[in-house]
C-alpha cells in the first residue's frame, strides 16, 4: 500500500473514531444530564414533601392553637358562670326539684324591684303633656290603645329619627314575656321587635325549646331606636318605662325573660353585670325574671350559645311549672 494510501486510511478511520467518540460522548453527556436530571428530581420531590409536611405541621399546629384557645375560652366562660352562681342564687338545673326547692336555695339573693304604677305624674323633659302638667297616666289603655299612645309618643328626642315605633311582637294572651334593650336598624322599619339576624336566632332558640314566636310576647325596654344602635341612656329608659309597666300590667306573664344587660339592669334597677345576674331568679313586682345573653351577643361570640341554652332550657322549665301550677 502506497504511504499516500496509507494516510488517507488512517484519517478516515480518525474521522470515524473521532465520530464514534463523539456518539458515545453525546451519550454519556445525555445520560449525565438524565442522571442529574434525577437527583434534581429527588432533590425537588423531596424539597416538595419536606415542604407539605412542613406545612401539614403547620396548619395542625394551627388547628391545635385553635382548638386551645377555644377550649381555654369555653373554660373562660365555664369559670364565669361558675363563679356568677357563687355570687347568686345557685341552680343545678339538672338537678331541680319543686318551685320550694329553688325557691329555698335563693332565700333572698334573687333581686326583686317593684315598679311604681302606672298611673302618676311623672315629671319629664321631653313630653309636651307633662311640660303642661297633666298626668301621664296608662292606667286605662289596653294594649292596642297603649301601642297607639306610643305610636304618637314624643316623651324623649328619640321620636325625631324613628321611622316606626316599636310596641310587640306575639300573642297577647301570652304567659311568657322577652324584653330586649331597643330596636335595631330593620326593626325600626318594619315596626317590630327581633326581626333582624338576632331576632332569627331567637326564634331558632325559642324553637330548641318547643316554643313558637306567636305564644309568646315580645317587647323592648325602648321603643324607637336609638342612633347607631347605642345603649339606650337613663332619660330615654325613664320616659319610657310606664309603657313597658303597663304592657306587663296587662298581660300578666308568669315569667320575663330579659335578653341581654341593658334589659335586665334596666327592668331589675341594678347595675349588676350580665355575668351576675345570669342564673338566678329575679322579681319585677312578684313576677319571676331570668336573665340571659341577647341574641346579638350570641352571634358575635358564638362560643355562649351553650350557656345561653341553659338558660332557655331553665326558661322552659319554669314557665312550666308555672303554667302547671295555675291547672
Ligand atoms: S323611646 Fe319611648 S319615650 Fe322615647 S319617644 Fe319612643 S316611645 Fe316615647
């Protein structure tokens, strides 16, 4: 073979190992890459499971604060309750006997106040009637006449920015009476007591318990609304208790029950708080009084719903014994 030949040869054969080199080394550059590509990928699974069981310990340790706070917070209220029955008559409401029994157990701690009549004089500020002396008096109004005595009323300023007053709700010839503090943005439209989002939730409680809004009877402490839903002040309550008085005058109920604070300080003259009251049994006059949350304080802390169904349950209980006891 001639050296010319030769040489030729061999830079093919260069050419082809030099190609095949580069094949192979295509290849393994591949299957570098592949591999890479797998550890990258069990570095990322893993980083992506070690990430989801960071974050699955984190939404438990969440749902376990949660679950904490609330039961510190149901232990909180179980506290108060506790506490409010050492300060006032104690009812073990599983455990109740005959009226004498409880009666026994309060042997006075029950707060009783006596309403003055509702037939006087009653000095006031707004009212153009007692500005020319005459005598406020309720003694002759029924309860259809007396809602049209309040329909006109002007005893405080609030009759300026009420769209409608707000007498009752329910049936007359009810035996079971709900006193609430005043009336709300959609009860001063509609012209009647809890028809808003806690005037539902009433009714659902009510219902717990067997009882329908229609044999019950329903009122407030005020009726026209006071702006921004603020607590009825001490002038407005006084001008217009006599209405309240008289509604309870007429209809006899052989319990009230007062919805919220505002209610029962109100109807029982104390300032006792809310927590206090809670549990016993009151008088206004010789009629009994139970005390519990207004249901708009229930839909913002909804974790006093439990106690606020032990009210209503003591509630039910009481109305029937007393209802039996008239039989
Ligand atoms: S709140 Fe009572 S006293 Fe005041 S204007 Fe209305 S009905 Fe009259």
């Amino acid at each position: 073979m001639r050296e010319s030949e030769r040489k030729d040869i061999a830079s093919q054969l260069k050419r082809y190992l030099s190609s095949r080199r580069s094949v192979w080394g295509d290849i393994a550059f591949r299957l570098q890459h592949r591999a890479e590509d797998r550890v990258d990928g069990t570095i990322a699974d893993e980083n992506v499971q070690a990430g989801s069981k960071f974050l699955e310990t984190k939404a438990e340790g969440v749902k376990a604060a949660g679950k904490e706070a609330m039961e510190s917070e149901m232990k909180a209220a179980d506290r108060a309750q506790a506490a409010s029955h050492d300060e006032q008559p104690n009812i073990e409401r599983s455990s109740m006997g005959s009226n004498e029994d409880y009666e026994k157990r309060l042997q006075g701690k029950s707060i009783r106040y006596r309403t003055p009549s509702t037939s006087f004089e009653q000095a006031s500020l707004f009212d153009d009637s007692a500005a020319r002396g005459d005598t406020f008096d309720l003694s002759g109004e029924d309860l259809d006449s007396l809602a049209k005595r309040v329909a006109e009323c002007r005893r405080c300023p609030l009759w300026e920015e009420r769209t409608r007053t707000v007498f009752s709700n329910g049936s007359k010839r009810a035996r079971l009476m709900f006193v609430g503090e005043a009336p709300g943005r959609e009860e001063d439209l509609q012209g009647l007591p809890f028809v808003g989002r806690a005037g539902k939730l009433l009714t659902k409680i009510l219902d717990s318990v067997g009882l329908a809004r229609d044999e019950v009877y329903i009122t407030n402490i005020l009726k026209c609304r006071p702006p921004n839903n603020r607590d009825p002040n001490e002038e407005e309550v006084r001008a217009c208790e006599p209405y309240l008085a008289r509604q309870i005058e007429l209809l006899k109920p052989v319990l009230i029950c007062a919805l919220g604070r505002v209610a029962a300080q109100n109807l029982l003259k104390t300032n006792a708080s809310l927590s206090v009251l809670r549990g016993g049994i009151h008088y206004y006059n010789d009629t009994r009084v139970i005390v519990t949350y207004h249901p708009a304080a229930l839909l913002r802390n909804p974790h006093l719903k439990r106690s606020a169904w032990e009210d209503i349950k003591l509630v039910r209980k009481i109305y029937d014994e007393e209802i039996a006891g008239e039989e």
